[in-house]
C-alpha cells in the first residue's frame, strides 16, 4: 500500500476529471478519472501570492515554478537538471518562410534529449513521494529512456515497453539506465495494452501519456518558461508535433493558470495552437477534417513520437484546437527528412523529425491562410535529431 503524505510547499490542492470535474484526492497515488475513463488534472490555489519577482535567483530548471506543481514534499523532487531550455531565434528560415519572426524552443537540451524528461521527472517525484518501487510505461521512444533514467535516479525498477521497429539508440538507452525492456510488435497501442496487464499483475505504477495526471504538469513548465523568456509576451501562432499531446495540453494549461496567477492579463489574446502528425498516422487531422480511419491504417514513421493511433487525451486536444482557432496538418516521412536537413544546413540545429514537421507544415499554414507573413510563430522541437540518425538513413 503506498503512503499518504501532508501537503507542505505546493499550491496544488486537489485534481479533477477533465470532463465531469469531480474532485480526486491529491495526498494518494491516483491514474485516471474512472468517472468519466478520463484524464485527471491537477488544480492550485491561486489566491496565495505567487509573483513574477519572486521567481529572480531560482535554478534555471522547472522546478523554479515549485508552488505551481504538485510535489508536496521538496526531498521527493528527483531532478537532472530538466527545463529552462533556449528559445532560438530562427531568422535566416523567418527569411526563407517569408515570415517577420519565427523562434523555436529547443526541447532537444533537456537530460536524455528531449522534452520527455519533463514529465518524467514529474511523475517519477510523484512516485517517489508514494513509495513506489516500480514503474512501467510503454513509448515510442523517448518518454522510455526517460523514464528509465529517471527510475535510476530515484533507486526505482522501471520496466520499459516499446515497439520492436524503434531505432536501436533508443533501446540501449533503456538498457544503460538498468531497465527491464520489452519488445511488442505493433506501434504504441499494443504497448499500452501489454503495460496495463503487467500493472494489474505486478502493481506497477503505470505511466502512460494521460492515464496518470503528473506528467501533464510537467509538460506544462514548457508554457511558463516560454511567456517568462518572451518577456511576459506571448507568440501568435504556436506549432505543435503532437502523438499523445501531453506537451500541447499543458503549455494551454500554462496559460490558464498565468491569467489565474495574475502574470498574463486575462483578455489577453492566447496563441493558435497548431497540431502537425504525421502523414502515416494522424488521427487528430483526421477528425478535424471528419476523417473517421480505423487505428490499424495507421502505420509507424521516422518521428517515433508522432505514432500515436488513439490518444487518450483526444477529446482535451480538440478542445484546445477549438478554443485556440488552431488547426492540425499532417506532414510526409519525406517530408520530414528534407526538413531536418534544412534546419541543420541553415540554422546549425539537429532536430528531431517531429521537430522538423512543424518547418515543413509553415508553407501549407500560409497557403490554407492559418499563418500571415506577421504572425509571430514559435516551433516546439521536442527531441533531438542526434537520436533519429538512424531513422533517416
């Protein structure tokens, strides 16, 4: 049984269903709203003071906004250093793209090389400050070495569930980090569903996208660290590479809690949330356009991440692409390859696939009149192309 602990430092105070909004316990270990078999999201008490200034001196890391994530307890914080990555400021493809600004948070710096150590740093404190001994999560790639990393740290069993067609690197990084790992054939679906079975067999803490709720506020970091390096500001357009979406969700949920916070106005005009997937496998562009695709057409791409048959947070994306104006659009293997090439020949930066989609996806958005030439754009590169050499060959 794991144990109940007494709120300490957080402003977290509860977690609700995401559809029915009924109230969730914060001080026991919790997965998913069983309600409504929705995901839990984590609520704060934002009438306590919390200010911009107060942030000055802390560790260029998430964890800098400590009140507004659920870590009751700062000695569970299991941390390598994760966040604060660097906006970069594209301009010879802003020139290219025929666009007046264009900037790309590089996900790509965090441990184990991409935005996964987020969340898992995240959901791994969580568990830690349960008591949990063993951790099960299936991936596509990154979210696996992640986990497996963070598990080390922690003193923590992780056993690690992945397609059998994930390039290699991923694979030994799970090994190095002395995970147990599984091999399925098939794409992340099946992972999920071998994943679930060993959680009821074994007890495992089971860390899929969405169906606990610490992740997601790991994710979230994303968004308060991009309107604090903006200057308070935010971007017109935001383009997303989205699989399981727990990214996109939480930098949405950022914005929220700042208007809450009192740190972005509450009129204030929030960016376009724009999702790109890929061409193989795009199910939230299939139902912005009424596309209704069995999950067995999709097929594996090059971006790992993008994978994604059915994501469990569906319902909360579209709602984000609704209240945002925001689009999706799916981008081709080809597509991707060529992108990753032109960003590191022009800016000197190795992207991830998924990465390099949202470059690709710019002259379709403008073509479809989604972006204008002065749209101020910010790409989020998830991962880092150094992973994905292998996928490109």
């Amino acid at each position: 049984m794991h144990q109940s602990i007494a709120p300490s430092i957080s402003l977290a105070t509860h977690l609700e269903c995401s559809h029915c909004n009924k109230h969730y316990p914060l001080n026991t270990l919790q997965t998913y709203a069983h309600c409504c078999q929705k995901p839990l999201v984590a609520k704060y008490d934002f009438a306590q003071s919390l200010r911009p200034e107060d942030l000055a001196g802390r560790p260029a890391t998430m964890w800098r906004y400590q009140e507004v994530l659920p870590i009751l307890k700062d000695d569970h914080i299991v941390s390598l250093g994760e966040g604060m990555t660097p906006i970069l400021n594209l301009k010879k493809l802003a020139q290219s793209y025929g666009l007046e600004s264009l900037k790309m948070k590089d996900e790509s710096l965090n441990p184990t090389g991409s935005f996964k150590a987020r969340g898992l740093s995240m959901a791994i404190s969580k568990a830690k400050e349960f008591g949990v001994k063993h951790c099960v999560i299936p991936t596509a790639g990154n979210a696996g070495g992640a986990m497996s990393a963070y598990c080390a740290a922690a003193g923590m069993q992780a056993t690690v569930i992945m397609p059998k067609h994930t390039p290699r690197i991923f694979q030994d990084e799970c090994r190095y980090f002395g995970a147990e790992l599984i091999l399925v054939d098939g794409l992340i679906d099946r992972c999920g569903a071998l994943a679930a079975k060993l959680e009821k067999e074994t007890g495992a803490f089971n860390i899929s996208t969405l169906k606990e709720p610490y992740r997601l506020e790991g994710k979230k970091t994303m968004g308060y660290e991009l309107v604090e390096q903006l200057n308070w500001n935010l971007p017109d357009v935001i383009l997303y590479p989205t699989g399981g979406g727990t990214g996109l969700l939480g930098i949405w949920k950022a914005f929220y809690e700042m208007m809450d916070l009192g740190w972005l106005d509450s009129s204030a005009r929030l960016p376009r949330m724009i999702v790109v997937q890929a061409q193989n496998c795009a199910p939230i562009v299939d139902r912005l356009n009424g596309v209704d695709r069995s999950t067995k057409a999709y097929r594996e791409s090059l971006a790992n991440g993008l994978a994604v048959p059915t994501a469990f947070g569906e319902d909360m994306i579209m709602e984000v692409l609704y209240e945002s104006g925001g689009t999706g659009i799916a981008i081709s293997e080809e597509e991707m390859v060529a992108g990753v090439k032109e960003m590191a020949a022009s800016e000197g930066v190795l992207v991830a696939p998924e990465g390099a989609a949202l470059l690709k996806a710019i002259p379709k958005l403008k073509a479809s009149q989604h972006i204008s030439d002065t749209d101020s754009v910010l790409m989020i590169n998830t991962g880092s192309g150094y992973k994905y050499l292998e996928n490109l060959d």
